[in-house]
C-alpha cells in the first residue's frame, strides 16, 4: 500500500502476471517491505493475532454450517450431534465458541493498547473509527452466534436484546416485530440471526482490508509515539514482525488450545445446555462475558429508552476520542496524569463487567451507576481537560534516540 | 500528583462505599438457593490426565437404567454409544444384547401402522414417557428433565474469587459434584420451615428448598456384581460419573489431544522466540 514497491519478480510466469496484475508487487509492498518502526513492543501483536482469530472463526465457522441446522425444533440437536458423532465436531465447536471468547479478548487489548499509545490520533482517525466498527459488528456476529444453539440462555438473551428496540417511541413495537418477523422470538428469528451471523463475518473481512488500508498510509503508531522520521527508524515488515507476530500468536494459542481442550465451558453459561423454553425464564439472563460492561450500563439507567440510548453511546463515544483527548502527545508514556486515569479506566471497565455478571439490585446497582457516570466522565469530562491541564515529559526527539537511550540505560 | 491521589482515594471510597450493601446483602432475609453449595468430590475424570473410570460408568449406567430411566430420559444418546472406549467401553456383542432389552417404535410399516421391536445399536435410548405433557401429567406436573447434558446443564456459582482458581486448576466438574451432593442431599426439613405438598426438602437443590423428584435412592436398591459398596453416596456417584460421559463423551479424548497441542505450542513458541531473538540480534529495538 504505502512504501517502497520496488519489487522486481525473477520468475517470468511471474513477470509476465505482474505485469497484467500488480498484486505481487501490492503483497510485497504491504506485507514483506513495509517499513515498521522498529521500537514496537508485544502490545503490537494482536493486529495479527486478530487477524488470525477472525480467519479461524471463518473457517471453524463454516464447516460448522455444514452440520448445523437453524430451526427452532432441531437446532440444539444438531448441535448435539456435531458434539458427538461429527468427526471433531467438538473440537470445532469448542475452537468456535471459545474462539469468539478471544477474539474479544485480543479486541480489548488492542483497543486498550491504541487508548494507551494514543494511536487514534492524528493522522489515524479514519484507522479509529474503522476498528470500532469492526467492534460494532463482532458484538452483533457474537450476540447472533450465540442465539444459535437455541438454548435457554439463547432464547432469552436474544428476548431481552430484541426488546430493548421496544424503547423506541412509537415505532419501537412494530421494528421489535419486524426484527422477530413475527410476534415474539422464534424460529423465523432464529433463521435470520443463523443467516446475518454467516454474514456479518464477511462484513467484518472487508471492513478489515480498510483498516489495514487505513494502517499503511501513515503506517505503524509506535510507544514513544514520535513519528517516523528517517528509514533508520524503522525496519522491513519481514522478517522482522512477521517473525515477532508468529511468536506472540504462538503463545496465544496456549491460551485458546488451554480453553479449548481443558476448560472448554468455563466461559460458558450452564443454562445453555438446556433446550430453549419460551415458557419458563431463568433466573438471571446474562450475557457472555465480554458484553458484561455494555449490560452493566444498560441496568445501571431506570429509564428503558435512556437505558438502550446510553448501551449504544458508551460505544459510540469510542469513536470520538481523537477529538476528545486534547493532548498533543500521543503516548501515555509521556503523559503521567492521563497514564494514571487509563489504568483507572481499565479498573472501571472490568468492574462494570463483574457487575453485569451480578443480579441488578442493591448495592449492585448503585455501584453501576457511579461506574457508569464514571465510564462517560472518562471520555466527556478526564480526556479534554487532562489534555489541557497535563505537562507532559520531554519527547525524544527520534524512535532511533528513544530506543539507543534506553537500551544504554539498561547496558 | 497529589490531587491525583486523591482523586483516586475518592473515588475507591465511593465505590467501597455502594458496594458495601451489596454483600450485606447476601445474609439478608431472601434466602438465596442452593441453601448449601454442592460438595466437592474427587473424580477420575477430573484435571488435565482426567479419564472415566470404564467400571464406574458401567455401574453408573445400571443405576441409570434401573433407578433413573423410569422417569427420565437420555435422548441424545444412542446404544451404540455405551460401546465407547474410554466410556463404558461394553463389548459389541454386550451392547447389541443390551440394545435387544429395550422396546423401541419404529415404522411406519407396508401397513401405515408404527410398530415395537427390539432395540438395535444405532438407536436413541427410547424416553420413558411419550411426550412432555404426558411426563409432567405422571409426575404431580413437574416433567423429569431429560438428562443427557445435565452434567453441563447445572452449575451453581462460585464466586468471583472462585471463578479466577478455577480458570488455573481447571475445574469443570460442577455438574457431578451438584448431581451427587443433590442425589445424596434430601433429608427432613428443619423445624419451622415448610414445604409445598408433594415437593421434597434438599438444601443442595438450585431453584428452590425442595423440589418435585422424591428421594430416588435407597442403600442396598441396586445389586452390584462388582463387590462395590451398595450405599446411596456410592449410587450417586456412579451416576454422576455416568451422566458426565453422557454429556461429555469426548472428554477423555478432548483432555489428551489437549496435552499434545499445548506441548506442540510451547516447543513451537520457544523455538520462534529463539528465530525471533536472533532475527533482531543486530537491531536495537
């Protein structure tokens, strides 16, 4: 994409292709010659660790569809007959639904890496808003996978998530009726969530190729934040990162593959494994876990409407940070106020998660509420005035004379 | 600096302060169900090296089939399954003959009508009762769950510190631990507390102080032939066992597989961070 295509192909099949169509040279440009910084640290590697969750999730994805069946009467069997006599089926079932369980894992710590290093700002706005609704779109393709087991927590969660588009004033009922395509959640809503859940993936691939577009213009952000100056502040892509990101996507895997073979329903929620009852409502509806602090503001708000309007806001604000934060400085290393409310932010993310998990009342619910106002306050009230009120540390003046300084520091 | 940390006391402070009647909460009046945690047991299937303990689960299987099986069904499991290696692992010719015991329905024939036969391996276990109406209507109008998944279908929450040490000691067995202390956990209601009629009192169940099933196990009820002792506690922990393969028949196979990848992973993740360390040898970074 940007950078030097400088590429000359030897084999002539070659010669004579690239000279009909340039993707050799594009693939070489993109993804072997691509100039990095060369001070990136192992936050950097859930790009391509992301990457690679997505394509599993395709893969594991589609040879599930081939067994499974999206009627409301069969579905939880034919999940049950890839758990038992399709040949791995519950390797593959396993890999799937844990696999969502860290592709929102990764997500959130990629997230957090580019809120920490300030890489929504200046010249990455369009990169920022990109991810987030890739983010936007993982969190429908997941609420939808989840809904296709067709058990209890599916049935239900999917009712409580469809309902919040009841809170619309006057056409709330009738869009709720329109999404169900009749008059409650069933099987005709179980076929278009198995159909947009087969979708939305592909949505997120393309929207994927942008963001990574959207990347190789002004290339890589890195931790001291300090733009690329020269091309000794940087390295090619290959061997360099791709040989980085094979390391840190291998130590991730440990992860899955522990999830996957030892603990595989440990995310999961055990009301699942009984069949969908529309007659009989569990005792708590929760969603999965990486939805838990969305749910948590939801419950926080005694209004419906005001409830649905701030779930959707405390997403949409994300997507308003680069305007937000103030501060010319880009990493937070440079930054000792805001690098303090970061870590605060993250405290109050996963607190809001513990109390998505936990029924709303009592204590419980005041505590989201004032996580809650401190969610927004964050983005709307700590990023401007920090920005302003902070004196960041002195800069140096090249990645090259960060990286030397440090590492003489540590000789 | 200093206005930093207090803005962070304050803030801890407010926090501790909501969050603090949320846990007075819990030795409220509302009691809260299970009245008692399920107990923990020691299983064979249990941690990385986990394996089903092939006579356990055969004895399992004859509590299932001979106490269980009158009101409750196992409909996703078929006969051929208790052939299983590594499961109840029966002979085939002990399989076909336990398939021949029960009468499945099958047809419809030349004639248009359905008709019973004996059972063949490659048929589902058939259920007790025709369909959920008839089970409830049989059962003072609380139909018997079919069990088959029951073992990943139940499970009583631990707690958030809990949660955390089960991640690293891989916990998963919930399940048979909530079915045995269940099995083995009716008893007569404390004085003072009442129960609806045709209910039983067990402080272990999930949803409520008592529930529709009666105590269905007795010492002595179910002769094994394998000299293992014939108690209640015993009976529930077969069972349990049982039920575990029935929901999770690849777990053995799962869990070693499992082994093999991680060691793979590791190897593989050590041998790239040595490519990786000598590809950077000669860049700062």
């Amino acid at each position: 994409m940007s950078g030097t295509s400088t590429y000359q192909p030897k084999n002539p099949v070659a010669k004579w292709f690239e000279a009909r169509l340039p993707i050799l040279g594009f693939a070489h440009s993109s993804f072997v010659a691509y100039p990095t910084p060369r001070n990136l640290n192992y936050w950097w590697n859930f790009g391509a660790i992301l990457t690679f969750m997505l394509v599993a999730q395709i893969v594991t994805g589609i040879i599930l569809a081939m067994h499974y069946t999206p009627n409301a009467d069969l579905a939880m069997n034919s999940v049950e007959s890839i758990m038992r006599d399709v040949n791995y089926g519950w390797l593959l079932r396993y890999l799937h639904s844990n696999g969502a369980s860290l592709f929102f894992f990764a997500v959130y710590v990629h997230i957090l890496r580019g809120m920490y290093y300030g890489s929504y700002k200046e010249p990455r706005e369009v990169l920022w808003i990109l991810g987030l609704i890739i983010f936007l779109l993982m969190i429908m393709t997941a609420f939808m996978g989840y809904v296709l087991p067709w058990g209890q927590m599916s049935f239900w969660g999917a009712t409580v998530i469809t309902n919040l588009f009841t809170a619309i004033p006057l056409v709330g009922n009738s869009i709720t009726t329109w999404l169900w395509g009749g008059f409650s959640v069933d099987n005709p809503t179980l076929n278009r969530f198995f159909s947009l859940h087969y979708l939305l993936p592909f949505m997120i691939a393309g929207v994927v190729g942008l963001h990574i577009w959207a990347l190789h213009i002004p290339g890589n952000g890195n931790p001291t934040g300090v733009d690329v100056k020269s091309s000794q502040d940087t390295v090619p892509f290959h061997p360099y990162y791709t040989i980085k990101d094979v390391f840190g996507l291998s130590v991730f895997l440990i992860l899955f593959a522990w999830l996957v073979f030892y603990v595989p329903n440990y995310l999961g929620e055990p009301d699942n494994y009984i069949a969908a009852n529309p007659l009989q409502t569990p005792a708590h509806i929760v969603p999965e876990w990486y939805l838990l602090p969305f749910y948590a503001i939801l419950r926080a708000i005694p209004n419906k409407l005001i409830g649905v309007i701030a779930l959707f806001s405390a997403i949409a604000v994300v997507a308003f940070v680069p305007w937000l934060d103030t501060s010319r400085v880009r990493s937070a290393t440079f930054r000792p106020i805001y690098r303090q409310f970061f870590w605060i932010f993250v405290a109050v993310g996963l607190g809001l998660g513990y109390l998505g998990s936990q029924p709303p009342e009592g204590g419980y619910v005041i505590a989201a509420r004032i996580l809650t106002v401190y969610y927004f306050a964050h983005f709307l009230i700590v990023l401007p005035l920090v920005g302003l009120l902070e004196r960041p540390k002195p800069l140096p003046s090249s990645i090259t004379e960060a990286v030397l300084a440090r590492n003489a520091a540590k000789a | 600096m200093i206005s930093m940390k207090l803005v962070a006391a304050l803030f801890a402070a407010a926090f501790s302060f909501a969050v603090a009647p949320a846990f007075a909460d819990e030795g409220g009046a509302l009691p809260s169900y299970p009245l008692k945690k399920p107990e923990l047991e020691k299983w064979s299937f249990a941690g990385p090296f986990g394996k089903f303990d092939t006579a356990q689960l055969q004895r399992g299987y004859q509590i299932y089939k001979e106490v269980c099986s009158n009101c409750h069904s196992i409909k996703y499991m078929t006969f051929r399954n208790l052939g299983q290696e590594g499961g109840p692992h029966f002979t085939p010719d002990q399989v076909v003959s336990l398939a021949a015991g029960y009468q499945v329905s099958d047809g419809p024939n030349d004639a248009g009508d359905m008709f019973q036969r004996p059972g063949k391996p490659s048929d589902h276990f058939p259920a007790p009762f025709p369909n959920v109406e008839a089970a409830a209507a049989a059962n003072g109008g609380a139909a018997p769950p079919d069990l088959s998944l029951m073992a990943k279908a139940r499970g009583v929450e631990r707690g958030l510190f809990w949660a955390i040490v089960d991640f690293f000691t891989q916990y998963q067995e919930g399940g048979p631990d909530y079915i045995h202390s269940l099995l083995t956990g009716f008893q007569d209601p404390p004085a003072g507390v009442t129960i609806p009629d045709g209910t039983y009192y067990n402080p272990y169940f999930m949803n409520a102080a008592s529930l529709h099933m009666p105590p269905p196990l007795k010492d002595d009820i179910v002769t094994y032939t394998d000299g293992t002792p014939q108690t209640v506690d015993q009976y529930a922990r077969d069972v349990a066992a049982f039920l575990m393969w029935t929901a999770e028949p690849h777990l053995v196979e799962r869990k070693r597989m499992g082994f093999e990848v991680i060691v793979f992973l590791v190897v593989f993740a050590g041998l790239m961070f040595l490519t990786k360390r000598k590809v950077w040898e000669k860049v700062a970074h």
